[in-house]
C-alpha cells in the first residue's frame, strides 16, 4: 500500500477533473488525480484503427463554449469547421427525401408554420430560463412536472412538427425519450445553448472540431500535471470527515487530503463507498439522475462521395433509425467519414441484433440519406458507451421527472470536504465539455480561495 499526501485529492481525470486539478496547481495547491482507466479523457476519446482517426466521444466545438475555446486556445490547440458545403438531406414520415438548405426542414407548409412558431414560443421561455438555476424560475415546478412530449402535444396537433421539434431535444441531445423527461429538462438544454434557435442551428451546435481530436484536450491538461495523475487507480472507498479525506483506489493508493473533487458522472457516484455514508439527501438526489444512450457511429469511405452529389453531409429524420448524420471528414484526410447516431429506444432495439445485422441496419438508414454507396464503408464503427463501465451510457445525466426543480439546487452543494464537478451539472455547456471545463474552474475557484484563505 502506498499512501501520498496532497492538498486536494480529484477522483476522475476528465475534462472537469483535468481543469480543476490544473487550476488548484496553479493557485499553488498539490494535487493528485486519480483515474479508474487507463487513459485520460473520460467521455473523450481519439483512437485509430487500421490507420483511420476515430472520435469515440465528444468532438464538437460550438461559437458560445468559450471556456473551452480558451482553454484550446491556451493549450495551443488548433480547430477546424465541418464540411457543411451543398445541400442537406431531411426525410419525411412516409420514407420521402428532400434536399434542403438552412435550418427548417422541407416540410409541408403548414407544418413550417408551426415548427417557426413552436421554435418562438420556445425562445420565448428559455429567455426566462438561467441555465445556472433552472429551478429558480417561478414555473420550475410546473415544468418539471409535464413531460416535454406532453408539452408538445399541448403546443401544437401537428405531428411532424412534434416530431421534429422533439427529435432536437429528445434524440439529439439529452438521448431519452420524450416521456421519459421533463419540460424543464428540455429548456435548460435549450438554455444552456443559449436558446432554442441554436440548437435548431447544426452549423452553430455542430461548428468545429479540434486538430488530432477533442481528447488532446485531457492529454495536455495532464502532461502539465505530470506524475500527479494516476492511471488504473479506481477510487473505491471514500473516508472523509471534518479535517479532511482518504481517498482508497483498488489496488490500494492511498490519497491522504485536505479535500476531494468527485469528477466523475453522477450515476457512478454509488460505485464509492464513503465512510461515513453520504447524507440522506445526496442519496436520494443521486438516484434521480441517469445517463441517456445514443450509438455514435463512424464509415469511413475511399472519399467523401456525397459532396461530389452536391450534398454537405447533414442529415435528419426523426422517422430513421439513424435521426441525424454529419459529414465527420478528419482535418487533412483523403478518406471521407459519415457519423450517424442511433438514440434511446432505437439503440436498445438494436443492440438485440448481431452484431452482423445491427451493422447492415444503421447502414441501410445511412444509405437513405446518402445513397446506396454508403453501405459499403472500407471502415465502420460503433461507439458503445453504455458497456464502458466508468461511464455507463452517452451523452449524459439528466434528471428523472421533478428531480431538476427538487434536487438541482443541491446538485454541487459540496458535502464536508468532498465537492461535486462534472459536465453533467453545469449550466452553460451543459453535458458538453465546455460545461466540464467551467465546473472544473468554478470548483477549483471555490476549494483554492477556502484553503489559500
Ligand atoms: P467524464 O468525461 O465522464 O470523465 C470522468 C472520468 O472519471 C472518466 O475518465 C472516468 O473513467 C473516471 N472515473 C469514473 N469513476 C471513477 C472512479 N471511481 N475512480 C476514478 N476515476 C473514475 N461534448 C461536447 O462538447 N461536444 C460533443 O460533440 C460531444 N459529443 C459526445 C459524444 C459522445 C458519444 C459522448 C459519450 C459524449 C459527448 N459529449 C460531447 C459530452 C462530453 O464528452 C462530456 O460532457 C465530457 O467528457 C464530460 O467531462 P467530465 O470530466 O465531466 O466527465
């Protein structure tokens, strides 16, 4: 057993964990990370198979992140935009395609009427929302008490534009059924994006992406903590008390510190023993967060053929299995690559195929947008979050029906010496990395000023 003593001790090397312990370090506190896996980068990933650049995880940059912008900026990261040239692909509940520019889809006129009103009416609200206290507004409870499904079986009787106005919540964004949350769950995503429109807007949400891919950001946030992190260190027993805390990884480091930055998704919270067991109000506040599951899925082609039919690689339809596909081309690379992603109910559907069908399934949806040249990628792959046991679902938490306006208040209240630093409980960035990285600061800030006095 090796026992090491440092000012804060962080559970997690992700993008909140990494900018937290940077920070601490830079106010002058000694750190220790400790992660489970034996990379860094949590739900960021880069890897390469049969020489092809893959991002498992989260990748994309928008205009308004701009604590991950400077953080690319102070790592010396460059960016580059997604190929977004030509005309997009939307495909209607009777299996028609339509090619499209701009952000409403070719729908009927009426029901474009309704999707400019319905994405109005949301602005309207989402102005009201902060995404840092969501809870605070005077409707929260309301809100949070109707499913955004029921919101929008209210708001208007128009299928398609149901459909679509919750494909960019539900599907896209939070990965759960439009049941299974609340309509204050859907504004504070719209809120943290500033507001409903740019979540509409895929050159907006969907901007750039990193040279090398978006884990470079976790490995220089830990090459300049060098030996302080610690890989194959899952933290599993927690001591804390009013002097400080022990934190005890499996294969017996011991961390011995003043405090502990739990940056890890809340839904692993359960997999640390703490002793003494966390206040009842943690234990009840934790069960109502769960991860949402989408199947982010990678083909590669000899080249980007569609762009050559004119097409810019965007793609939607709430009636395919794949609901909505990019253009995910790498900076520099001769091979073009699509990225499609399969949500919620259509993810558990297919992972009951073999791995053989599931693969003939999602490239058949692809095929629909793209033609039939996209069923035979030199290169295919499935991003699996929910097997990844230190994750355990993609993108990320969101709270289950009324837990937002009954917990969230409390949802980084620290507890003792141990705070609470994640994506998933950030305002602005919310379940993004620039959430990530604004947590870790704001946690970092809030520890360095307690303990430098
Ligand atoms: P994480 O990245 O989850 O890091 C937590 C770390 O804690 C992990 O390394 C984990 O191994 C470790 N850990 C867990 N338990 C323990 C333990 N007991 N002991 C020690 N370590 C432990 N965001 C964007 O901004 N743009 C995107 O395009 C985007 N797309 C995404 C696509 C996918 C498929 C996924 C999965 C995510 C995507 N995201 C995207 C979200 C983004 O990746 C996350 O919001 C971000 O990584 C969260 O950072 P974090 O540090 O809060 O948590």
């Amino acid at each position: 057993m090796t026992a090491i003593e440092r000012d804060v001790v962080i559970i997690g090397a992700g993008p909140s964990g990494l900018t937290a312990a940077n920070e601490l370090a830079k106010a002058g506190l000694t750190v220790a990370v400790l992660e489970a896996r034996d990379r860094v980068g949590g739900r960021t990933w880069t890897d390469h198979f049969d020489g092809h650049m893959i991002e498992i995880g989260g990748q994309w940059v928008s205009p308004d992140q701009d604590a991950l912008l400077d953080t690319l900026a102070e790592l010396g990261l460059e960016t580059y935009s997604r190929y977004r040239e030509g005309e997009n692909v939307y495909i209607d509940k009777h299996g028609e395609k339509r090619l499209f520019t701009g952000d409403i889809f070719p729908v009927k006129p009426e029901t474009e009427a309704e999707l400019i009103r319905l994405i109005d009416e949301l602005d309207v609200i989402v102005a009201e929302i902060d995404a840092e206290k969501p809870w605070a507004h005077p409707r929260a409870t309301e809100y949070d008490s109707i499913t955004f499904k029921h919101w929008l079986e209210e708001a208007t009787s128009d299928q398609e534009a149901r459909d679509n106005i919750s494909l960019y919540i539900g599907a896209a964004m939070i990965t759960k059924p439009d049941h299974a949350f609340s309509f204050l769950q859907a504004l504070l995503m719209a809120a943290s994006a500033g507001s409903f429109t740019h979540l509409v807007d895929a050159d907006f949400i969907l901007d750039k992406r990193v040279v090398g891919g978006m884990q470079g950001v976790s490995i220089a946030l830990a090459a300049r903590l060098g030996d302080d992190v610690h890989l194959n260190q899952p933290v599993r027993t927690l001591r804390w008390s009013a002097d400080g805390v022990v934190a005890i990884t499996a294969s017996g480091l011991e961390v011995h510190a003043k405090r502990a930055i739990l940056a890890v998704p809340p839904v692993l919270f359960s997999r640390i023993s703490y002793e003494p067991p966390l206040p009842r109000h943690q234990h009840q506040l934790h069960q109502h967060l769960s991860m949402g599951f989408v199947i982010k899925v990678h083909a590669v082609y000899e080249t980007p053929f569609w762009r050559e039919a004119g097409l810019s690689g965007t793609a939607f339809s709430p009636y395919e299995l794949s609901h909505e596909a990019y253009d995910n081309t790498n900076h520099d690379d001769p091979f073009g690559t699509l990225v499609g992603f399969v949500s919620d109910r259509n993810a558990d559907g297919v992972f009951e195929l073999s791995a053989e069908e599931r693969k003939e399934r999602i490239l058949e949806s692809l095929s629909h947008y793209y033609g039939e040249q996209a069923k035979n990628p030199v290169f295919y792959y499935e991003s699996d979050w929910g097997s990844e046991e230190w994750t355990r679902g993609a993108y990320a938490a969101s709270f289950d029906m009324g837990g937002l306006s009954r917990y969230g208040a409390d949802q980084r209240t620290p507890v003792g010496p141990i705070s609470f630093s994640c994506s998933d409980f950030a305002g602005a960035g919310y379940q993004h990395v620039d959430g990530a990285i604004r947590v870790g600061r704001e946690t970092a800030a809030a520890i360095a000023a307690e303990l430098k006095g």
